[in-house]
C-alpha cells in the first residue's frame, strides 16, 4: 500500500529467496573478494568485447541465483534488470538468453534498488509467485562510454570514482515460509533532483542532495525513527558525496551515527586500491547487496537495513550540450524475518 507522498509498504512481505554475485579483477582483490560467488582473472571474461564480458555478468549471477534454490529460468515470472550502456543493451541481451518476461530499467547507479523496489511491489500485489532482479557494470565498458577508454591514460581528479566490475541478482518470491530469510517490508521511491551540478567526475557531490531527500522521505512517510535500523547504506556515493549526505541528513535533524551510515562504493574495496573517492556503478550496489549485505544478515550480524542506490540521470550527449546533472536515489527496507 502507498504511505506517505512516495513510499510503498509491503504487507506480505516478499522474500529474497537468494541472491547471487559475480565480480571482476580488481574486486577479487577487495574488501569483498570472499562474499562474490564468481570472480574473474580478466576483464575479458571469455568475451570478445567489453560489453559481451558485461552481459555475461550478468547472466552469471541469474544463473547462480537460480540454482541456489534450485529454479529454473522457466520457473521466474518476470526478470526486471538494468544497467548503464547505451539502451541498457548487456541487460536486454541477457534477457534474450534467459527468455525471462523482461523489464528494462534504467535509473543509472539507483536501478538495483528500483529493480528490487518494482519486483516486492509485483509480488506483493499478486502480478507473480516468482521474479529476478538485478544490475550490473563493467569498468572498461563503462568508462569507454562516459569518459575516456582506458588506454587513453587519462589522469582523473580525487572526487573521481572507479566503475565497479561486478553484477549482483535476486530471485523475490511470494514463499508463505519466511523463517530466517530476509523479506522487503518498504520502499521509498525517490524524486529526481538537480543542484546543478555539472562535473562527471564528482558524481558523489552531484547525487548526495537526491540521496538525503530519499532518505528523509523514507523517514518521513514511514514515521519512523533512523535507530530503527542497524545500518543505512548508500549505492555508490564514495567518500565525497558520502560526507555531504551526512551534513544534508544532519541538518534535516535525523539523528544518524556514523557507524550507522556506509557506503557499498567504500565497502568494495581496500584502502590502497587507486580508486579515487570510492566505487561506482550499477554492479556496485548490487554486488555489495547481493554479496556481503545479506551474507551479512543470514549470519545475523544485521537484522534491519535500509539500502539507498543512487543515480546520476546524465548521458555523453547531455553532458556535451553543457546539461546539469540530474540525480535520483531509490530506497529499499529489507529485514530478517
């Protein structure tokens, strides 16, 4: 049912029922390494092209997902994935390998948790008994996109961040068994915003003020109090845009600790790793979530945890024609039943 302005609540609460992570080079050597179910020696990955290795990711983490709960792809209802190439191709082409009813979704960094927001929502409702959902990046062939191929060499300034290789899915499920599995109870559904910003190399910055409006709103709408979770973590805003939704939720008045508050793009990788302000990436959030995250809550470290993914809206395109940078962030509450 709809509380508040902008948030979902969801009476039956859908399950995660597994979750699944694929990875690349360089989060084989992250904090994460061991909560991936697949990592990569090479970027390649058996592909001939960067965007064949993206797409590739993907279906890896689908398939794993499935067969942890031994489903099949014709067991899933709908498949609701996205990423951040042109057309969302990798995601669409892996539809076409899994011959899954298809949502594409694009929300830039924020679409795994619009994708887990959509797949509770359906579920909860009735639209299907079984979904999968998930998001993916690849740092080369994101890079090559939005700013320069690797090759070039290009220095990048230190609110720079650096595009996840990674790709995380879920299968949500309307299972009446809900013991000692994570379930979605909330979502927030964020507004886009724009501070006018234009810098691509300080998405953090660009994105922080959509990501304290989503959590507000959250709070808002649900009447709760942030002590409520264990922990609130945000998509990819790295070590800049991380500081600045601090201030922003601080200011607001909510009263959220710092060990409260992290950030998948800092939880992906070390601290000697050459990655600038932090992680970044659709494959970010998704990887962090369906990795560490719910590991995490199986093993009872968490109970309660709010994930927000954040996105910047902008294009090569929008970005040459001197556009600001359009934000949104999408918030997701998952407990252990």
């Amino acid at each position: 049912m709809l509380i508040g302005r902008q948030s979902w609540q969801f009476a039956n609460r859908p399950v995660i029922e597994s979750w699944a992570s694929s990875g690349g080079p360089f989060e084989a050597e992250g904090n994460l390494a061991a909560d991936f179910d697949i990592l990569h020696d090479d970027l390649w990955m058996g592909q001939d092209s960067y965007e064949k290795a993206h797409r590739h990711l993907l279906e890896e983490a689908i398939n794993s997902a499935l067969q942890k709960v031994n489903l099949s792809k014709e067991d899933m209802h709908f498949m609701l994935a996205g990423d951040l190439i042109n057309q969302i191709t990798p995601s669409s082409f892996a539809a076409r390998t899994m011959q899954i009813p298809y949502f594409g979704l694009f929300g830039a960094c924020s679409t795994s948790m619009e994708g887990l927001a959509l797949a509770s929502f359906i579920v909860n409702y009735q639209g299907a008994k079984k979904t999968i959902t998930g998001a993916s990046s690849h740092n080369s062939a994101v890079e090559k996109q939005f700013r320069y191929p690797t090759e070039y060499g290009g220095q990048k300034p230190p609110t720079a961040q650096w595009t996840v290789t990674g790709a995380g899915a879920a299968v949500v499920t309307d299972n009446p068994d809900k013991s000692g599995k994570p379930v979605t109870t909330s979502a927030t559904i964020g507004k886009v915003v724009d501070m006018g910003l234009s810098d691509p190399f300080n998405m953090g910055g660009a994105m922080a003020p959509a990501a304290a409006d989503t959590i507000i709103s959250h709070f808002k709408d649900l009447n709760i109090e942030p002590s409520y979770y264990d922990l609130i973590v945000t998509g990819d805003l790295g070590r800049i845009g991380q500081e600045t939704t601090y201030e922003l939720l601080h200011q607001s008045g909510l009263n959220i600790t710092r060990n409260q508050f992290q950030d998948c793009g800092l939880l992906i990788y070390k601290d000697d790793q050459p990655v600038q302000s932090g992680g970044s990436g659709a494959g970010c959030s998704a990887s962090v979530l369906y990795g560490h995250l719910l590991n995490q809550m199986k093993k009872g470290v968490y109970n309660r945890i709010l994930v927000v993914a954040t996105g910047a809206l902008l294009s090569p395109l929008s970005f040459q024609q001197k556009e600001s940078i359009p934000c949104i962030a999408h918030a997701v509450s998952i407990e252990m039943n």
